[in-house]
C-alpha cells in the first residue's frame, strides 16, 4: 500500500494556497502527503482535455507535482460520472456539474460525461495511473425506498440500461489499461455489494470495473464494512480514508429527516473522530495485498478542513502496514525435508 494522499476536490478554492496546482501540491506536501487524488473538473488545478491529447501537459504536471514532493495518485470524474445516468428528477441540480453549453440538454449533457470519461481514461494513462475514481450515477435512486411498490421489471432494466451506458465506457478504461473504480455512494445506483453485482452482471463481470472503497458510506448504510472486503477484495483497486459516525436516536435513524449534516444521526467524521475502525482495515487490506494507495478524503460536519488535512497524513501514516516478508515463528522452523515430515506425520 501507498500512501498518505489526498483528494483534491474538497479544497480547491480561489484563495491560496488552494487556486493552483503548484500552491496546492506544495501545501499538501508541506503536511506530509505523498500522492494528491486530482479532481478533473476543476480547472483551475487541471484541464482533462489537454491531459488527454498532450504528454508534454501531463509531464508538466507530474513535474510540479514532483518538486513538491507527491505524484498523481489517481484522477477523479465523480461529477460527470454521475451525469452518465441521471433521472429528471435530479436534472436542475445536477446541471451544475456540467458546462454551461449543454445544460439544460439531457442528451447533450449525456454525450458530454461520456467524452469526459474516455478522456480521463486516456489522461489516466498518460499518467501511469492504473486506477481511476468515478461515480455511477443514477436512475433509480428515486425509488430507492419500494413506497410505491415498484414496477415489476423496474430493477432489472434500471441495470441493464446503467450496464448498457457504461460498457463502452468501460472498454476505453480497458483500452487504455486502468480500473474504472466505482465509489459505491447512497444517491448512486451503485451504492453497496449487492448493487455492485448487479451491475457487474449487466457489463458481462468487466475486468475494468472495479471499487473505490471508502467506508464511511457503509456506517451510514450500516453495513458490515470489514466483511466487505473479505468478500469483494480482488475488485478493491482505490480506497478513500474517510471517517464516520452514525448514533441513531429516538427522534431519528439512517434515512436523516433532511437534517443538515450537523444534525444527523449518521455523519462524516475528520480522521480519528468517528467510529470506523481504520486498524482492522488497513490489516484486512494488508492481508489481501491492496496495492493502491490509501487517499485521505475530508469531509466532516464540524472540524475546520486544514485541521482534517493537517491530521489525516500522519494518522495514515501510524495505520499503514509494511508487510512482512516472513513468518514470526520462522526461527523455530526446522526446514523442508520431506523424510522429516513424514515421521513428524507417523507415516512411511
């Protein structure tokens, strides 16, 4: 495993040192971070077109990153992922992922994430990245909830039509040699193991499609995170160490009651605040030989974000495990010989 990094997303800003790559990288390798997570819609840190067809532009950025002290851990389309599928319902809010020229145009805006993520497949390349961060997107989470009952048929079509959006998608991510890293996310159809099947079903169990782990999704669903990995560890190829914590009470549960995030019962949490077990993780992880890179993503309701960043390398560093390359009991070993084993066994 490698690490510590950072995702970049949730402190860009347009004051420094978060409005340009060079002060950003610069102050994320200052905490002692070692890789950044890019967010390829931000541009005033990067421009996913250009990294797509230059490799003088990646250069330069690797560059920057380099003489301050991290590289490019994986880049990221969380928002035009989530605009690949998007039910009506959520179109005038999620028009805002996108720019202004197909807002207000479905099929445009559509077309649109799709080129994104083929480009970002190829930028990934260019990079030497093998995983890349992304959502699904959605067209059933409005029905999340079967009230009312839903549509007998609804489910399976939902994925077939998910499967049938993102198989192309997946091709170019195969193409180009990188993991398509779904974060299973509540609001995207993908959202836990069972979804994730599902889906992998619908692209015919694609190789490139894969899982951005990050377990602060699961204490909200509550769900079991660590039997997680047990289960779907070989397509655990990204992992964002984010915090929770969910204390359900007698006036509130998992669903929120459209609380703010202060005052729900079920809230991210910075690093070491909340209730997550990032010991047993990083070991499962470990145990199942994870070799990506562990990427610290801030978000909390309470603590300010430079004091999360601030915290979040050196509690990555404490939790990541340098593999061990023997046994412990291996000084009382008495060596292979197999005339010794079969008297130790009785047999002949």
């Amino acid at each position: 495993m490698k690490g510590p990094a950072i995702f970049l997303a949730q402190f860009a800003g347009d004051e420094a040192p978060f409005n340009s790559l060079d002060a950003i990288t610069k102050w994320a390798g200052s905490l002692g971070y070692k890789g950044v997570q890019i967010p390829t819609w931000d541009g005033r840190l990067f421009d996913l077109e250009k990294a797509a067809e230059s490799q003088d532009y990646v250069d330069e950025i690797k560059g920057i990153c380099a003489q301050n002290g991290v590289e490019v851990t994986e880049l990221s389309t969380h928002l035009q992922g989530q605009l690949v599928a998007s039910h009506p319902a959520y179109d005038t809010l999620f028009d805002g992922f996108a720019p202004p020229q197909v807002q207000g145009n479905v099929a445009a805006r559509t077309d649109w994430a799709v080129e994104q993520l083929n480009l970002a497949a190829r930028a990934s390349r260019r990079f030497g990245c093998t995983s890349h961060a992304t959502f699904s997107g959605a067209l059933m989470w409005h029905m999340v909830y079967p009230w009312p009952q839903r549509p007998a048929g609804l489910v399976e079509e939902g994925f077939a039509e998910l499967g049938r959006r993102w198989k192309p998608i997946l091709d170019r991510f195969d193409e180009n040699g990188v993991d398509a890293c779904y974060e299973l996310h509540p609001g995207e159809d993908l959202h836990d193991g069972v979804t994730f099947e599902r889906f992998l079903d619908a692209v015919d169990q694609h190789p490139r499609a894969n899982i951005l782990y990050d377990p602060s999704h699961f204490v909200l669903q509550q769900l079991d995170y660590l039997a997680f990995i047990d289960i779907y560890h070989e397509r655990i190829k990204a992992f964002h160490v984010k915090d929770a914590e969910f204390r359900p009470n007698g006036r509130a549960g998992v669903y929120g009651s459209y609380s703010s995030w202060v005052d729900r019962p079920g809230r991210f949490r910075s690093l070491g605040d909340g209730q997550i077990d990032f010991g047993a993780i990083f070991s499962k992880l470990t145990q199942y030989g994870y070799p990506g890179w562990a990427v610290l993503e801030w978000e909390c309701a309470l603590k300010h974000p430079e004091q999360g960043a601030a915290e979040g390398a050196p509690f990555i560093a404490r939790h990541m495990i340098r593999k061990a390359d023997k046994a412990f009991d291996d000084f009382a070993g008495t060596g292979a010989d197999k005339a010794l084993i079969h008297k130790v066994l009785g047999i002949d």
